[in-house]
C-alpha cells in the first residue's frame, strides 16, 4: 500500500507544487498550457552572481531508486516519460537527457514515506492536457489527475498551469507540470531549513542560485486556501538541468502526518523509495579532502569500482543520502 496521501491535502500540495515548478521553468510563462491564453510576462532577474564553490566543476549525476525490479522499473520511466532504457556500470539504468536514473534491486519494497529530504522528481509538458491524455492510453495510475490549479495561484489566469501525478511502481510520485519542454525537470525536497540547505549546495557543488543574505525572508508563509500549509521559507537553485526546489519541513508533516507516526525528525533517504541523488566530480580524492575540511560527514569512504569508477558517499543537509562518484564510464549521447 502507498503511504498515506490524503486527497483532502491536494490541493495546497498542487499549489506549492506549481509555485515550486514555476520558480525554475524561466520560459515556461511563453508556453500556453493545453491550448489555454499564455499567461502574464513576468520580469526576467538579473542573474545572480557567481559562486565560489568548494566543489569545482561536480555536475548532476543520478537520482537512485530502491526496487524489486529494476528492469521492470527502466521499462516504466522509459514508456511514461522523455526518458531511454540504458545501461550504466553493467546495471538497467534510464538516462534522462543529461543525467541517470539508477536502480538498487532490493528484496522488498522500499518505504515511499515522505518523512526524508526527497518528496518526489518531476518531468515537464509543454501540453499538460495532451501528456494527461496519453497517460490515460497507456493505462498510467495517477496519484493525482490533470488538475488545473491556476486558480489558487495569486497572479494566474485559469487554464494556466497544470500537473498531474504519476504513480509509480515503487508507490512514489512523478509530477508532469506545465513547463516549456517535457524534459526530466526536478526534484522536490524538504528540509528544517530550507534557505540553509539551499546556500550549501551552492556553496558546497556551485549549484547555481541566489545565496542568502540577512535580508533573505525567512518568515513561514503558507499555501492559500482551507488547508493553509506552510510552503516558505523556501529555496529554488539549479544544479545544470535540474531545479532543486526544497519546501519546509512542516509541509510534510501536516500534508502526510501518517508518514510521521512515531517519527521525530527528518529520516535518512538511504533505504527508502527514493535512495539517494548522485553528484560526479573530477578528483574524489580532493573533493573528501576538502569536505572533511568543511565538517561535512563522510559516511563511506573511497572505494574503486573498477578502472573508470570510483565512489564515496556524505550526508548532505537534512540526512540527504549523497553518492559522490569519478564516473569515466560511458554515457549516452546529451540531449
């Protein structure tokens, strides 16, 4: 059975859902969605300034995925969604465009609880209602159908903004939301302080964003409508093609309080549905050397995998599983 995801939250979840997705799809505003009126122009920001990260030169590697049937689940993401069946190390893995998903056989289902830093990654569609239509003819099970929630959205026309939620083999969420590509898109986090763990990626791999500053709102903010959960502070950074968008914790534990019984604090991500996000460097060696130096937690030294693979693994903000990999294994070709 799914973990609890009760149908009266949805429509807060929807909200900050789009909020969310809005923040990194710069150029979706141009794209009517389903053949609606385009929505209003908004002003471009400046881009922030450059980063001096710790990290020189790591880019987006994978998310990876717990599952009994790691063929069948390459086969899944490559019908539901702009994705091909791969491989990777010798393993069934999907490539996304510029990066993997990756798949840990395990011997029972992993625990899709949203009580980690990882709530769920999503994909865009340039035309929701006709992704949402051929979604139906492929028999997809949704966690939530086509919903327009534009009207809930301060600043949006109707028939604006659309998502959908897919449900997955391993009773996880896909989102399609409107966007101007249909391309592996992001990943939805939580976190206890989401504008702190925003500025250590940033700092820590240049992921690109805006740092904090001592102005930076850090005041709780909350979704509109009856459910009123808490959707800020909030931080949206883009690690290359993918938006991180990292909501506050307290979303979580309202929206999915059964997820929360007997639960205290945020769990580890390792072991669960979504088991960890991958970052590949140049040199792992000087990248523990200067993360030891950092005090962030190492939690599995260097190990060779063979000739053109080298792993470690750290605990990133809010116990995020982080699998550091010196990958010179091959790819297919970047979309």
């Amino acid at each position: 059975m799914m973990a609890s995801r009760p149908l009266k939250s949805m429509l807060a979840f929807a909200a900050s859902a789009a909020i969310g997705a809005t923040l990194t799809l710069s150029a979706w505003a141009q794209t009517p969605a389903g053949g609606g009126a385009a929505p209003t122009p908004r002003p471009v920001q400046p881009a922030p300034p450059p980063i001096d990260a710790l990290i020189k030169d790591a880019h987006w590697h994978d998310v990876t995925i717990n599952t009994v049937d790691p063929q069948g689940a390459v086969d899944f993401y490559a019908k539901h969604f702009k994705a091909r069946a791969a491989t990777w190390n010798g393993r069934p893995a999907v490539w996304t465009q510029k990066s993997w998903l990756l798949f840990n056989k395990v011997s029972k289902p992993a625990s899709p609880a949203f009580n980690t830093a990882i709530w769920h990654i999503g994909w865009g569609a340039p035309d929701p209602k006709a992704a949402y239509a051929h979604q139906l003819s492929i028999g997809t099970t949704f966690a939530q159908p086509l919903t327009d929630i534009s009207t809930g959205l301060s600043g949006f026309r109707p028939d604006q903004f659309y998502y959908m939620y897919v449900a997955t083999p391993e009773h996880t969420m896909v989102e399609l939301n409107t966007a101007n590509h249909d391309n592996f898109g992001h990943i939805h986090m939580f976190s206890l302080d989401p504008v702190a763990a925003g500025d250590w990626y940033m700092k820590t791999f240049g992921v690109r964003g805006r740092l904090s500053t001592p102005q930076t709102n850090r005041e709780p903010r909350f979704s509109i409508g009856p459910e009123h959960v808490q959707v800020g502070p909030s931080s949206s950074i883009n690690f290359d093609n993918v938006n991180m968008i990292i909501y506050p914790v307290q979303y979580a534990t309202k929206s999915y309080a059964g997820d929360w019984t007997n639960v205290k604090t945020m769990q580890t991500t390792r072991g669960k549905a979504f088991d960890h996000i991958g970052v590949s460097v140049p040199d792992l060696d000087l990248a523990l050397r200067l993360l030891r130096g950092q005090g962030t937690r190492v939690t599995e030294g260097v190990r060779r995998v063979n000739s053109k693979l080298r792993t470690a693994w750290i605990e990133g903000p809010d116990h995020m599983a982080i699998e550091l990999l010196e990958d010179r294994t091959d790819h297919p070709p970047l979309e």
